[in-house]
C-alpha cells in the first residue's frame, strides 16, 4: 500500500473515542433456528497473515537474536553501509567494515576487528545489545556461531553474554583461528539467574592481532528445536488461535519498494551464508534468514497450508512489467517457486528443496497474484493476473489462483478467488462493514479477506477494538458459504520501542495482533476474539433473527446497533455455538429462543471477554489484563435469558442437537 507508513498510527492517534448515548428500551430477543442452517461454515475461515514489518522476523519470530549479524547496514532510513551499526568496540579494539576480505559473494562485507591492544587482563573485540535486548533465562543453552579468520593466526575467541552491569552470565571459548575463513559454533549455558533482556554478547580475543568476522549470531532454543528455527513463545500464541493457513510473504514486503527490493524467493532459500538478505519496505534490513523455506517449516510447524503470494510485476514504488516478454521471468520465477513447494525430487526445483533438507513436497491449495495491485495506476493488472493465471493453470491446474482486485478489473480472466483488505478507522468504523457481504452474489469468485483489523488503541487494539472485530467476524461467518478465509494483519509486532525517531522504531505500523519484545510476548484482546471465535467455530452457520435490538448514536453522529449476534452449530459434537457482542458500556440482559431444538443440556459452558475500559488492552507488564473467562453455566432451556456484561464478547456453548434437519 502507498499510503505514508507513518499514517495509520496518525490516524490511531486522532481517531475519536465513540461517545456512547446509551437508549433505554425493551429486552432484546434472540431466535436461533437451530434446525435451519443459512451456509455451510468454510473450514478455512482463520488463518494467519505475515510479513516483515514491526520486526516480525528480524527481531521477532526468526530466532537470530544478534541484530546486523551480516553487517549488511540496517541504520534505519540510511541504509548506511560504512558504519557496523548496532555492533560497539569492546576492550580497546577498533573496528570497520572491510570490503576487501569477503566471506563470499552474498555476504560481501566483513568486519574488520584490530585486536592490537588485547591481553589477558582485557580481551579486545566486539559486542552487540541485540534487537532491544538479548534474552537470557535460566538453565538455557544458546548457541552461537560465527565465520572468522585472523591475520594469521589468533585466538582462542571467547564469545560471552552478559548482563547489564558486565558480569558473565554464560560464556565459552572457540579454538584458534586461521587465515582462512572457518566456522565456529559454540554452546552457551546460562545459570540459574532471573530471566532478564538488558544483557550483551561480546566476543573477544586476549591474543593481540587482526581478525574479521561474519554472521555472528546467536539462537536460543527454537519451536520444535529447529536450527534456524522460530521463537516458541511466538508459535505458541499463534498456535492458539487454531489457523488453519498462513498468507506469505506479504503484504508490501512481497512486493518491496523497487523490483530489486521485492521478496527475490531463490535468494532467500539454501545456507543462510548464502542468503545476501535485502532492504524491507518497511524500511529496515532483512537478513532473510527467514525465507521460503522456513516459511514453509513454519506451516508445518503449526500444521496450516501456506497461501503463498507471488511476486507479480508490480513494486510499491510504481514500477511494473506488462509485456509478456518482460512478465516472462516473473511468470517463471512464479512457476519455480511452486515447483519448489510443491515437485518432486526428481524436478529442478523439488529437488533444490531436498538438498535444502526437506524432500517431501508441501501441500499447496492457493498461489495469490501479487499484492493490492489496486494501487497500480498505470492499470496493467489485468494483464499481469492474466499471464500468471494461464501459465500457472496450465502447469498446475488444480491450484486455486486468488487476485488482489475485484473481479470486474480482470476482465481477461476469472480469479477463483479475490482478496479483499478492510482496515476500519477508531472504534465505529468497522461497524459499517458488519454486513459488507450479506447482500454480494454468490455468482462471482469467492471471498478471502486477507487483511483486516479495527484500529483503536495505541499501539495495539484495545477493547474497543476487539468489539468490533468480533461484530465484524459474526458477519464473516454468517457469510462464511462466500468469505471462505481471513486473516487479521499484521500479525506480529516488537513493542520495544514504538514512539521517537522513526528510523530506530521497532513498529511501523499501530494495532497489531500478537506483541512481544526481547523476553515476553502477549495477546491483544483483538487477538482473544480470533481465538474465541476460531476455538468456537463449527461447521454449519444457523439461521437467526432478533427484535428490539438497541441502538447507540456514535460521536460520528451515526446511529448503529449495539448488540451483534451469531450462532453456528458443530455438528460431530452436537455443540450450539452463540457468538454475543455487547458493545455498550451497561450490561445488557438478552432473550434468547432456541427455535426447533430436539434436544439440548441444561448446562453449558460461558467464554467471555470483556473490560469495564472498552479503552484498555493489555501490554508488555499487564500481558493478561483482558483475557476469555470461561464458566459453566446452568438454567438453560429452549429460552432463556442471559445478561451480557458491559462492553463484552460472550460464547454460549451448549450441547444441542442442531443443524441436521436441512443440511445444504
Ligand atoms: O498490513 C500492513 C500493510 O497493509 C500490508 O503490507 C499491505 O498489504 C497493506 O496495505
């Protein structure tokens, strides 16, 4: 998207909190015809979106904890490649990058460490303090590695982590280097000390003389103690909210701001040594040591189906291709990338893929096309989607191709599916899209609205915010026959440092799902609610109607309902699902008629989510202040009332026959 990055957190920033007119009235009534089923439920409604931005990777999920490992130059919007920024002098030593003693052509530049004072007594070297911080906890064992030669020989090299006042929390020492580049890896323990982020990691030598380095870096333990592996406690949350695929890679980092800064697949796959890393729109480095395919180990990992996007022609900044001879090395690179997920070993790039360690083919069900190719104005979509569709149709017929434009803009060729972006400004907005596919023909592709997200709160959603996603998630899944997937983004953000210079930020984008710094990571309530609702989902969406339904006049002067509803039916388990949102500040008593049931428990189960400050969300130190609660409830029957606390999200889950009667 071409908007200034710095946008939406401005609007965050001055969108009006809605001044809620609370309207007196009778008791709202519910009826659910649990025999009558409106649409089936898509199976893949929840999924996950992601892309670097707000140090997703790169000092988020990727599990690198050394930040400019390849001195490639990350300093914010300068891009300055003669300092070895975030690395410091330790010891006496002086340091520079050096062009002229490479590790190899990807990783071109070393860095260039002159020992000449080192000694016992103070070891001379480098140190670097991560991506706001390193992380160190207890009883844990990091590993770090490192390509060296000396100027001669030299060494040992001790590599160290260290806390905040200096002192050695874990340490181990390499043997003697040579003049030829070599590497290193080693193991780290650290004690039993409080787990603490402010900490360092220097690597020194006591042995006078010259000695250049590259890809330093240090992992601790990994999701499924992969190498080059992902930061558990992010996979966990994300885990949690039960996807069932993963949009990658993007989002504007798929696309870049230039055609060389775009997601550039084969450069991203092989030895991370490899990898030459580029320049995110998003206005930092990536080392892409997240590529393809740990994008594809992630999948696995969290057992989802990856929705892998394809570079289409197109770059932020408005350059494109249009002609079929310039569109052929896309087209091709698009049809090797597929290979590459998805051939055997005996083709070229199924093949690549094994000796990349992992033989067995990914399953692949959808390619997208590119990127909100809206933005392109020179309008040359229709003609790009088209190229792609009929080469990759024809290779891979039963691939589901998804265009990033309404269907009337590709004229030329039909998409199986569109994409379709609703971010919804402060607290009301999204209200306004609450029935946005009630009305749209089932005739045309089907739906996958693979961004979305209410933006109120700073710098992530607050309650407010996920009232409204959940009012807007009841109407996904109310259409769910046509918006068969959906993904809120962005996904990830490091909350280290979110105001000041924009060049040292660690967000570029406000209201996110999923945030964390070095040591801690948390759910926003927008997050609980896609978790509710995908631990909640079911398989068949019931019919349902209601009266006397109240209403509150917003400080936009628009007059909307206050309470949202929807009700699904898991028909393995015989589970009615109730999915409530009040979004007024009292608590609010509704009548419920279960309409046509057979049979049903008298007790179920309540998941709520609520705050007394629709204002609040939860942060860093306060990482649980709004969480689901679940209790058991009692009293039910065919109707029933049930009081609906102020400014809260409510799943009734009750054993019921539903949904048989009139399958689709
Ligand atoms: O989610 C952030 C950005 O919003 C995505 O990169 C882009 O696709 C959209 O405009």
């Amino acid at each position: 998207m071409t908007i200034p990055k710095w946008l939406p957190v401005i609007l965050t920033l001055m969108a009006p909190f809605p001044a809620l007119a609370q309207a007196a009235g009778p008791v709202p009534s519910l009826r659910i015809a649990v025999d009558k089923v409106k649409a089936p439920m898509s199976p893949r409604l929840y999924g996950l979106m992601t892309e670097e931005i707000n140090f997703s990777y790169e000092g988020g999920l990727y599990g690198e904890l050394l930040r400019n490992r390849s001195f490639k130059g990350e300093g914010g919007f300068a891009y300055v490649n003669e300092d070895p920024v975030y690395w410091s002098p330790v010891g006496g030593a002086a340091i520079a990058l050096d062009g002229k003693v490479p590790l190899n052509k990807a990783l071109d530049l070393s860095l260039r460490i002159d020992a000449g004072t080192a000694s016992v007594e103070k070891p001379a070297g480098i140190s670097n303090s991560g991506y706001w911080g390193i992380p160190v906890v207890p009883r844990t064992v990091y590993t770090a590695a490192f390509f060296a030669r000396a100027d001669g020989s030299a060494g040992p090299v001790t590599v160290a982590l260290r806390g905040k006042d200096g002192t050695v929390l874990a340490s181990a020492t390499t043997p003697a280097l040579t003049g030829q580049w070599q590497r290193f890896e080693v193991k780290l323990t650290s004690a039993s000390q409080a787990p603490s982020k402010d900490n360092t990691f220097s690597l020194t030598t006591s042995t006078p003389g010259k000695i250049w380095v590259q890809q330093v870096s240090l992992f601790g333990p990994t999701y499924n103690n992969r190498k080059n592996g992902t930061r558990p406690d992010l996979m966990a949350l994300m885990a949690g909210m039960k996807p069932t695929f993963l949009r990658l890679p993007g989002g504007n980092y798929l696309e870049g701001d230039t055609f060389a800064q775009r997601f550039d697949w084969k450069k991203t796959i092989g030895p991370t040594e490899e990898r030459p890393g580029h320049r995110s729109p998003w206005n930092y480095w990536s080392t892409d040591g997240l590529g393809l395919m740990e994008y594809l180990q992630w999948c696995e990992d969290l057992k989802v189906d990856p929705v892998l996007a394809v570079f289409a022609g197109y770059a932020l900044g408005g350059e494109h291709v249009s002609s079929p001879e310039e569109l052929a090395p896309y087209v091709q690179d698009a049809l090797d990338e597929i290979e590459y997920v998805t051939g055997d070993v005996h083709t070229e790039w199924g093949a690549k893929r094994a000796r990349d360690g992992h033989p067995a083919p990914f399953a692949l069900t959808y390619v997208e096309i590119g990127n909100e190719d809206f933005f392109d104005h020179a309008g040359t979509y229709d003609k790009r989607f088209s190229a792609f569709y009929k080469a990759i149709k024809a290779r891979y017929p039963n691939l589901k191709l998804i265009s990033t434009m309404p269907a009337d803009a590709t004229p030329s060729q039909a998409p199986d599916l569109v994409d379709e972006h609703t971010y919804a400004w402060g607290g009301t907005e999204m209200y306004d899209h609450v029935n946005d596919y009630d009305g749209r023909s089932r005739a045309g592709p089907k739906v996958f609205v693979g961004e979305w997200a209410t933006h109120d709160g700073w710098p992530m959603p607050n309650m407010r915010a996920a009232l409204a996603d959940a009012a807007y998630l009841i109407g996904l899944e109310r259409n769910s026959d046509l918006v068969v997937m959906s993904s809120y983004a962005p996904l990830l953000a490091n909350v280290s440092q979110v105001g000041g210079d924009s060049r040292e930020r660690s967000m570029q984008w406000a209201v996110n799902l999923i945030g964390y710094d070095a040591l801690k990571a948390y759910g926003t309530p927008s997050y609980y609610v896609q978790k509710m609702f995908a631990e909640n989902k079911g398989d068949l969406v019931l019919e349902t109607a209601g009266r006397d339904i109240p209403q509150l006049t917003d400080s936009d002067g628009k007059t909307r309902p206050s309470l949202f509803w929807g009700a699904t039916c898991e028909t393995s388990t015989h589970h009615l699902k109730l999915k409530l949102v009040n979004r007024r500040g009292e608590a609010q008593p509704v009548r419920i008629a279960l309409e046509g049931v057979q049979s049903m428990a008298k007790t179920g189960w309540l998941t709520e989510l609520s705050s007394a400050d629709p204002g609040a969300g939860n942060d860093i130190d306060a990482p649980e202040r709004i969480v689901p609660k679940t209790t058991a409830i009692s009293g039910l029957s065919r109707t029933f009332t049930r009081t609906l606390a102020a400014y809260s999200v409510t799943i009734v889950d009750v054993d019921a026959a539903c949904g048989e009667a009139q399958r689709p």
